[in-house]
C-alpha cells in the first residue's frame, strides 16, 4: 500500500506563499490520482485541488489564481504552491492519492498551515 508523506507547512503571513510537497512511496505514482484536501478549524474537509495522471488540474473556487498542483512522477511527488495567502487559507492539509488500477484510497497523515500577522 502507498504511503504519502507531506511536508512544507507552516506560520505564514497574509499574502506570503508556501509550497506544501507530498512524497509517496509507490513506484507506481504515475498511475495514481493526486490531490490536496484542507479542513478548517470547525469545518469539514474539502477538496483544494487535484490533477490527474495526465496533468488535468482541478482547484476550487476559493483557490482559482493563488494555488497551482502540480506534480513529478519521477520523484514520486505532488506539490501545492500557495501564493497570495488568506488568513482563511489556514487549516491542515491533506495529500490524497487514489489509485487508477486497484482504486486503492490513501491518505497522507496531514500538515498545518496557519496565515496570520
């Protein structure tokens, strides 16, 4: 089974940036669907972004032109570089991976991003 572990979270200013990475453990990534998930303090978990195995991108609407996923099957990792941050932004991050051939379901164990001055 895929493990994924994410780093680069962190305390952020308002409109700083930070670039969250998700490193996964199967050789097989490039057959996985990759995506980032956020809950908020008093919220449920939703979908930030995700791209597909073919490079197809999806970010929600609060995201659209501050965030960009993007990812690199040979190092086996998807990103999320967050620009233009909101203190609204803050919450922990999830990587999520789904795989194409065994719709296997794995979760990421999740990295906290706070925005505030």
């Amino acid at each position: 089974q895929v493990q994924l572990v994410e780093s680069g979270g962190g305390l952020v200013q308002p409109e700083g940036s930070l670039r969250l990475s998700c490193a996964a453990s199967n050789s097989n990534f490039g057959r996985y669907f990759m995506a980032w998930y956020r809950q908020g303090p008093g919220k449920e978990r939703e979908l930030v972004a995700s791209i597909t195995n073919g490079g197809i991108t999806y970010y929600a609407d609060s995201v659209k032109g501050r965030f960009t996923i993007s990812r690199d099957d040979a190092k086996h990792t998807v990103y999320l570089q967050m620009n233009r941050l909101k203190p609204e932004d803050t919450a922990v991050y999830y990587c999520y991976g789904q795989s194409y051939i065994t719709d296997q379901r794995t979760w990421g164990q999740g990295t906290q991003v706070t925005v505030s001055s």
